[in-house]
C-alpha cells in the first residue's frame, strides 16, 4: 500500500521522457534515413539510369514547386476528403455492425457466414462491379473505400466485445446493470483496444483503396497522379506522390495512436 | 434496514462433463436469520462457491428452493451483494467510479450517490484513494475497494467467495477484523465462503462444513463467542477442533493437516434442525 503510483511526475523525470522520447524518434528515422543516403549514392554513382531512378534532390524539388504551384494541395485535398467520407461512413456502419453481433448470437449466425465470404474478395475485385451499378464518379469511390474500411472495423469490434470476460460480464449481472448500462461501463471501454485497432487498421485499408479507386477511375488526387506521372513516365513527380502517400498515412496513424492513449489513461501504468 | 432472511430446501445441482452428470451439491438445507454470519467451510471441490453462487441467483438451474425475505431466488438482485474471490474491478474505471457501479440502478439522487460512495470507501479505508485506477491498487486494496462495491447499495445479504484467499496472511487477517466490525455496524447477514478453518471459525456464528462427492452439508457447528473475537480465545480454539474433526469425518481433502482430539461428535440430524437449536 504505497502512495508512490501517485507521485507527481518531477522535472527530472519529465527530462528523462524527453530524452527517452527523442531516442525513440532517433531510431524509428535511422532505417528511413540509411535509405535515402543509399537512394542518392545509387543516383550519384549512375547505378541505375536517371530516367529510371531521379536523385532524391530532383524529387525534393519536384515536391517543392508542385507545392508552390498548389496542385499537390489540390491532389492531397480531394484524396483526403475521399478518405475522409469513405472512412467515416465505412467505419461508422462497420462498428454499429460489429456492436450488434458482438452482442447478439442470433445476429451473428445470420451475418457471419455470408459476411466471412465476402470479406475474402479483395476490394480492388469488387471495383469493375460496382463500376456497372455505380459509374466512374464520387460515388464509387466513396464506396469502394467505405468498403474497405467497413470490414476490419467489424471483425475487431465483435471479436473485443466477445473477449470481455465472464467475470465481468457476472459483476455486470449481480449489479443488475441495464442493457445499456452494461454497454457503456463494460462492453465499449472492454472492447476499446480492439475497436481502436479496428480503426487503425480500416483506415490503413481506407488509404490503400483510395490508391486502388484513383489508379483505375478518376482524373483528380493523388493516386491519380501517380498513374499519370508513371504513363508521363514523369518519375520525380511519381516518387513524390508516393512519398506524400506514405507520409499522410503515417501521420493519421499517428494521430490515431495518439487519441488511443488518451482514451485509455488507465491501461498506462504509473 | 432490509431483512436478510433466506432459506435453502433441499437445494441440488448436477453438472453435465463430457456427457456425464456429475452431481455437485445434494440434499442443502439451510436456514439463516437476519444479522447472522454464517461461513461455509470446505475442501475444493465441496460445492461450497456453487452454493454462494445459488444464493446470488447466478446460477439458477438447480433443484430445490433458495428464498429470500419470502422470495424465490430467480435471478441476481440488489438485496444480495457478491464479492468475488478476485476484486472484478473494472480497470478503466477508478475506484470512486468502480464503487458507483453498485448504485446505478439504485435511483438515488447525483449528491446522494456521491455521499454513499465516500462513505463505502472511507468504511473500507480507502479515503484517498478515491481516484485511483484497479492497476495501481495492492490486491489487498483492491478487494476492499470491491467490498465497498458490494455493500454501497445498502444490501440485506452480503456474500463473499473466499475473498481473502488471494491475500498476504498480515493483509487477510487486518481485512477478517474489518469485515466482523463492518457487518456488525450495518446489521446485515453475511455468508462466506472459505477454505481456511480459521477464518471460519473466527467470523462465523456458525459454521457449515461441507464435504464433496456429493457436495453436503456433513455438520454445523455454533460459535456463540462474543465479538470483538480475539483469535486466540479458548472457545475459538476448541471450535476450531470440532470444525476440523467434521471435515475429517467428512470425506476425503481436509484442508489443514493439524488434528488434536476432536471433543465434538458429528451430528447426523437434518441442518435445519440444529438451526433451530442455535447455540447449543
């Protein structure tokens, strides 16, 4: 019985974080950093022929003017709102979905067999039909990638809800909690790290269909422009594409992580 | 005050494993009045959590009847607190808010509910702790914190499922003491359930030793001590001996090997007649 766990922390301690923070960050960029230093030797030395492999400063450059010019806003703009919808309408019926079979046997015997089947044909497969039905415009994408998102979301949630333990389930049940009450002091708080990572991983997926959706319909964003930029054979412009892709994903995820640990104060120990 | 009476008739259960039944508990007759603490004593295996588990209403596909204040047991109610052998708290909420749970549906006003909860935690002495996470609770900690969550709604039965076992004998012993002062303040009937012969002896007004295959009742022995209790009073002692002869002649699986001679005979009369004797 000590009341060290609620120590405040000391500067010290807090200096100690930084440190140990800046490390962590140190070493997350060391691979990222050994690849571009082998990218410019490999361009500097002529390994590969420039049209094939622009140094990293081309690139760079590239990146900057499409940046001054506003088109990589532009581009950047209209994937994100696409993301933006198809993640939140995807992930938003995927978890009301995941919530009721994760509660409810009955619901689960009816969705699960068709909705397992389903969840095997890549999203990229459901794209030329949903064309038929639903055209080239917003629509299908909106679509393509609220699918995408909607099925990770599903699976985590059920499967957090049905590993809250019986022992807490049994409390639930000598305090004669409510349906609702049990769902909002037991089952979502158990269930959070799995949604959390349902929606980390739908957004993942939401990221990567958007790619798909631009690559085979649309004249606008930045999966677009990477398919331009590789029939331009424009390779600087395709690079910077991908890397804003990956960094815009990344900085999601992070931002997701981020609200993660602040909704779940109490998984971290003191 | 609620009353805390209850009632078990002819109260058995049988297990179904691997197609087989396997009778856990057969032939349980129990009378407990109100304000009594009642311990039931056994080895693994006796039914003795099956029984608690009955008297909550978890478990209610078994024969005979459990009552109480008049009522069949059907179900999990607020009348009957449970404390588990773990604490069960809920570790994304503190221990203010864990305590809470018990009052959810207890239709008290918000202020009302606040002054219950402070007043569950500072009867357990956890004053202090009241914004803590279960994580950074000591196992002693968090077990008071879950008895303040079973008696927070004023309940007339608490019962408890070895809810010492998992502790460090200074931790058992200290909380042992709270619990007699706790349930003589607020005048309720308690049931719990235990393997440790000591334990039983020192808490209970009387104690029920059961043995297993089939799960029984095998004797009841009254401790007619005044409380405060000290453990080492002779009476206690000499309880102790009878206690342990019972779960001798009950059966296989005695929990504690020290034996001196057992003054007590068994007594083979149906439970519900040494009830009635009450402190003989």
């Amino acid at each position: 019985m000590s009341l060290l766990a609620y120590a405040p922390p000391r500067s010290g301690d807090f200096t100690v974080a930084l440190l140990v923070r800046l490390r962590h960050a140190a070493i997350g960029l060391l691979v990222p950093l050994t690849l571009v230093l082998v990218w410019a030797l490999a361009s500097a030395r002529g390994w590969l022929p420039e049209q094939v492999l622009p140094a990293p400063s081309y690139v760079w450059q590239n990146l900057r003017d499409m940046a001054a010019s506003g088109e990589l806003a532009q581009h950047a703009g209209i994937s994100a709102i696409r993301v933006a919808v198809g993640f939140a309408v995807g992930a938003g019926l995927g978890l009301l979905l995941g919530i009721a079979i994760g509660l409810s046997r009955p619901v689960e015997d009816y969705v699960r067999p068709l909705f397992t089947a389903v969840a095997q044909v890549p999203t990229i497969g459901w794209i030329p039909l949903l064309m038929l039905f639903l055209g080239i415009g917003e629509t299908l994408k909106i679509v393509v990638i609220a699918k995408a998102a909607f099925f990770p979301m599903v699976v985590n949630t059920a499967a957090g809800i049905q590993n809250i333990p019986l022992s807490y389930r049994e409390v639930a049940a000598v305090l004669r909690l409510t349906r609702w009450q049990s769902l909002r002091r037991l089952v979502l708080p158990g269930a959070l790290p799995s949604i959390f990572t349902g929606v980390r991983y739908s957004l993942t997926k939401a990221w990567t269909a958007l790619v798909a959706v631009e690559l085979l319909a649309s004249a606008e964003g930045l999966g677009y422009l990477l398919v331009w930029s590789r029939q331009m054979f424009w390779l600087d412009t395709m690079l910077a594409a991908m890397l804003v892709i990956g960094l815009v994903g990344y900085v999601m995820d992070a931002m997701l992580a981020a609200a993660e640990a602040r909704l779940q104060a109490w998984r971290i120990d003191a | 005050m609620a009353n805390g009476e209850l009632g078990l008739q002819g109260i058995a259960k049988t297990f179904r494993v691997d197609g087989r039944l396997l009778p856990a508990l057969d032939g349980i007759d129990l009378q407990v009045t109100p304000g009594e603490f009642i311990t039931i004593v056994g080895a693994s295996g006796c039914g003795k959590s099956t029984l608690l588990r009955i008297i909550a209403g978890l478990e209610t596909d078994h024969a005979g009847a459990a009552v109480h204040d008049g009522k069949t047991i059907r179900g999990p109610s607020l009348a009957r607190g449970l404390v588990f052998q773990e604490p069960r708290l809920f570790p994304w909420l503190t221990v203010e808010a864990n305590v809470a749970l018990g009052l959810e549906n207890a239709g008290l006003s918000r202020d009302a509910k606040r002054a219950a909860v402070s007043e569950h935690i500072a009867l357990v002495g956890l004053t202090g702790f009241e914004n803590a996470y279960p994580r950074q609770l000591s196992g002693g900690m968090a077990q008071r914190a879950a008895i303040a969550r079973g008696l927070v709604n004023r309940p007339g039965v608490l019962l408890l499922d070895e809810p010492f076992g998992a502790l460090d004998a200074f931790t058992r012993t200290h909380l042992q003491e709270e619990l007699q002062g706790i349930v003589a303040r607020e005048g309720i009937t308690a049931v719990l359930v235990t393997h440790d012969v000591d334990e039983a002896v020192y808490l209970g007004d009387r104690v029920v030793v059961m043995a297993p295959r089939p799960g029984r009742i095998t004797r009841i022995v009254a401790v007619d001590e005044p409380r405060p209790r000290s453990r080492t009073a002779a009476a206690l002692l000499h309880k102790r001996e009878a206690v342990l002869a019972a779960l001798d002649s009950g059966g296989r699986g005695r929990p504690e090997p020290r034996r001196l001679d057992a003054p007590d005979e068994p007594l083979r009369q149906p439970a519900a007649a040494i009830a009635l004797q009450g402190a003989a």
